[in-house]
C-alpha cells in the first residue's frame, strides 16, 4: 500500500493524565477530569479551553464496564465544552491511540485548528471474571472464544509459539516484568510502582507481621517462579507478566503546526502516524509476530522520514510480557528472533541502547484499556522535553515513538513524535 | 448476493460433528471457518467442502483464570484447560479446545504433534451445544 503525508503538520502543547490504579467512588468522568486539569496546566504559555474545537475520546467499553454508552457527550459536558463536536473512538485497547490519529486527521483536515484527545476507562467496578468476559470481547467472540480463549490466553499461545521458534524461555518475560517494575517505580502515576524485589520485602515482612513462615526466595527470578507468589493465569503468563485491571484517564491538546509557538516554545511535532487491522490470530501467517504493528510501524516511519535505529525511546504495548518482546521486532527495533536476546541483555532497560517503557508501561503503570494509549503519549511528551523527573533519561533525545495494540493485533496504532528545539 | 457461508451454517455442521469450510472454486484455495470472500483475490465463487480433521499444534496455552462460560462448564484455577491453534492439514489454522494433554505438565505438551478432530456437548434442553475440539492423534 502506498503511503501518504498528513495536509499539514500537528503538534503537541500540552498532556496530561490521572493516576492509574483502582480508584473506589470515582468514574470516568472524575478521572477524565484530572487528566484534563493536567493537560491544561502543562501548556508553557497558558490555553484558555474555549479554544478548543473539537474533543476526541478513546474509551473501550464504558457500556459494559459503567454501564454507560455514549461518552464522549458527557466528558465533553464535564469539562465545559458542549456544545462542541465530541467523538467516542473505540478500537479496544488501542482505542486511544486510534482517537489521536483521529484527532491529528481532524486538523490536518483543515476543518480544526485545535483538538483536545482525551481518553479514559474504568475497570475495576466489575469482578475479574466479567473483567475477562468484557476483555475478550474485543477478539473474534464467534470463532475465538468458544475455544476458551481469553486474553492472557491469546498471548499466552504466541509466547509458546515464539518459545518454541526461537528459544526464548518463561525467564524472558520474567526479565521484562522486572525490568518495567523497576521503571514504575520512578513514576508517581503509576499502579504497582514497585521493584519486585520491593514487593518481595513487602511480602516477607507481610508474613512476618502475620507470624507466619517468612518465604524464602534468593532473588527476583526464585520469586516470580513462586506459584502461590506469582500464580500462574494462562501457561506460560503468571500474575507478574500480565498488566493488571485499571483505572484511569490521560489527555493531549493537539494544535496545527503554526498555532503551536504561540502556546509553547517547545511543542512536540507528530511527525509519524501509522495504523493497520487484521483479523483472529488464528487467521494469521505467523503467530511469532503482529503483522499490523509492523504495518503500522513501516507507515509511520516512512511519513516520519526516518527508521528503527533513530527512536530514541519507546513506550509499547506491553499488556503482557511477551507482547513487549514482539512488539520490539515488529517496530524494528531488533531482528525477528533477537528481541528476547535483546531484552535478557538490558538493551530495552534505562541506561539500554533502545530504552523501552520509560514509564513502567502498562504493565507497572496500570492499563486502563481505553486509555493507555494516550498515557503512552504522555511519557514521550515528558521525556523529549525533560519533564521525567526522577526517570528522566539523560541523553540528547529527538524522536520517541509510541505503538498501542488492539486485541491480539486486530488493531495497531503507532505514531512518531520529534522534539525539534 | 445471498451468503450462505455464515456463522451460523458453519455451527450446524459443527452440531453434526462435520468440520466444513469453504473453497475458492478458481483459486482452490481453503478457508475454515468458511469465508464468503477470498481475502487474497476478493472472489466469492465459493463452494462448501469437508476438512479431514487433521491437523497440529501451533500455539497454546493452559488456563487458570476462565472466563464465565468456562467456568459454567467445570473449569477454574484447580481444574485448569488447554486451548490452542490447529494447523489443519488443509492449510488454515484454527482456535479450539485441546483435549487428552496434561495440563499439569504444560511443557510436555509439543507444539507440531499431530491432532485429530474431536467434538464436545456442553449444556442442557435447548441452551444444549456441540463445541470444536482436537486431541492428539491416536
């Protein structure tokens, strides 16, 4: 397929997003609330929201989370803007990454100069069950799920797959749990923001206090092989290789490329969008690999007019270990087969060569389905212009990319964004 | 165009315990579940055509945390299940049941031995339903 330039440019001025985790008595609407706050206090120069035209809402499933349909009218009414334009943009959990494609459409249209993407789920009113019932709604609910399938199951099978192709072993995914629970817990946003060795003395003292026996585990590793410590949910992903059920909101103001000094003397430019489907994993060529996510990608970078070996950082779709491996070849970061050597070498940690999930990903940060996407966004935006704080990463940085993943792959979404002062 | 290669078609045979797909009459290629519409060529000369039944393994897993219909049906973090992806012999891959492996020793289950197809009956009265399955090859 050929690809084509956006009509004009976009840029960033301002994100923002809630804390992730499980939050009793509040809903999505009180979320979306305090990523807005944010949003509007990170832009440099000040925004007055009358200037916003139009709002786009990545939302997965608020119908069977919530119990309400039809979001975008009321977050939009929540934080004033009625009675402007308000689009729901739902493609599962890369629902937000799709809603700020959409919004970057939107103004490179020419129809809006100034769009707010918003996004937000809320999970954690459902027990784990309807949780899994509501999440497996997002694959192939006649052809898929009759089999028993469900989500960690999917991943699950390809992390046999990609085993069995090429070596890896349940350790791989284990490295890269550890890995991003050591990035989360630099970020104050984040659900489990904890080393695992931290949740290992947590537990140990837990027990302890308790008066029962003090587990012994030698390290990381002996713990996550622990059954009652680290059950296993589907063969070979346990509880500390699956991102947990979440809560949470995140949001960007997208401006047109000449509005965007007038705002902030450092916008961020989105300088590479791509997006691709398919259909059931089942129905694929490979199941070692998300062929949309390598569509999506080789779309962006082509707009972006750069490669692999120029991403400065990446936040990935991580909602399960393995899916971070993959994900790593499907962008190009390594070669088919060498992302696992890549992650049990450190290449992806902090000080790595090709740092990925910055924030602890989903995986530590939290995933609310709908929302990550955009959460993924707000990392990039904080690191390329040296806002990380405590997991800022000190090196000169230009690019930084985002990849969001619906289901299995059904839907990727990957954009480009280029830090340009 | 009246599409009979539909979802619920496809079952039917499934209730008769026959594993049926569709054929692209002039590509000849084979499609399970049946397709209306080749996606390689857009054709919809199709016609219906039996599968062997064989097939095997390439991908699974052992569920532990099931979701609510396999939990109606016995399944839970005690009495966990396998699911996996078939490659038929015929070419395409399908998602089913894996019966007759040991769950309790995932890592003896082989991806790339040989399957046959199997059914199951779960439900009652009218909810009653026959399920796609495979098992390791006698």
């Amino acid at each position: 397929m050929t690809n084509r330039k956006l009509a004009r440019g976009v840029a960033l001025i301002g994100a923002g997003m809630s804390k992730f985790g499980a939050f009793k008595g509040k809903n999505s609407r009180d979320l979306f609330v305090e990523a807005y706050e944010e949003m509007l206090q990170s832009v440099d120069k000040g925004f007055n929201p009358a200037d916003i035209e139009m709002l786009m809402v990545g939302n997965y499933s608020s119908d069977l989370f919530e119990g309400q349909g039809h979001v975008a009218p009321i977050m939009a009414s929540w934080v004033g803007l009625s009675p402007r334009a308000a689009v729901r943009v739902e493609d599962a959990c890369a629902s937000a990454g799709v809603a700020l494609r959409q919004g970057i459409l939107a103004i490179a249209s020419g129809l809006y100069d100034i769009v707010m993407v918003g996004a937000v789920e809320k999970m954690t009113d459902l027990a784990t069950e309807k949780v899994t019932d509501t999440l497996a709604t997002a694959a192939d609910a006649t052809f898929e799920i009759p089999a028993g399938f469900t989500f960690p199951g999917f991943y699950a099978a390809m992390a046999t797959a990609y085993m069995h192709q090429y070596g890896a072993t349940p350790e791989t995914f284990m490295q890269v749990g550890i890995k991003n629970h050591e990035n989360g817990s630099l970020n104050e946003k984040a659900q489990f923001g904890a080393k695992i060795s931290t949740i290992m003395e947590g537990r140990r003292a837990s027990a302890a206090k308790k008066g029962l026996p003090i587990p012994e585990w030698d390290s990381e590793l002996e713990f996550l092989h622990d059954d009652k410590a680290n059950p296993i949910i589907a063969w070979p992903m346990r509880l500390y290789d699956c991102s947990p059920v979440s809560d949470g909101a995140a949001a960007v103001l997208l401006v047109s490329e000449e509005l965007a000094k007038k705002y902030t003397d450092h916008p961020i430019y989105i300088v590479g969008s791509g997006q691709a489907s398919d259909g059931a994993l089942h129905d694929r060529d490979t199941l070692t690999a998300i062929p949309s996510a390598s569509e999506a990608a080789r779309q962006a970078y082509e707009m972006a007019g750069i490669t692999a070996d120029d991403i400065d950082l990446a936040e990935v779709h991580d909602c399960f270990t393995v899916a971070e491996v993959i994900a790593t070849e499907d962008l190009g970061f390594f070669k088919r087969g060498e992302g696992w050597k890549a992650a049990e070498a450190g290449e992806t940690a902090r000080n790595g060569k090709k740092p990925i999930n910055l924030s602890g990903g989903l995986k530590s940060k939290g995933h609310p389905v709908g929302a990550s996407g955009v959460g993924q966004v707000v990392e990039v935006w904080k690191q390329l212009r040296g806002q990380a704080g405590p997991r800022q990463i000190e090196r000169e940085l230009q690019y930084g990319l985002t990849h969001n993943v619906g289901g299995t792959g059904q839907t990727c979404v990957v954009h480009i964004f280029e830090r340009r002062d | 165009m009246d599409n009979q290669f539909t979802s619920s078609a496809y079952f039917q045979f499934i209730n008769e315990k026959k594993l049926m797909g569709s054929r692209d009459v002039h590509t000849n290629e084979m499609f399970l579940p049946p397709r209306p519409v080749n996606p390689k060529t857009f054709g919809t000369d199709m016609e219906w055509v039996e599968f062997s039944g064989e097939g095997t393994l390439a991908a699974y897993t052992i569920v532990y945390i099931a979701p609510t219909a396999m939990i109606a049906a016995g399944f839970d973090r005690k009495n966990p299940y396998c699911a996996g992806i078939v490659k038929t012999k015929e070419g395409p891959m399908i998602s089913a049941q894996i019966l007759g492996v040991d769950v309790a020793h995932p890592e003896s289950i082989q991806i790339g031995m040989p399957l046959q197809v199997s059914y199951l009956t779960r439900g009652e009265g009218e909810a009653q339903r026959v399920f796609l399955a495979f098992e390791p090859k006698a």
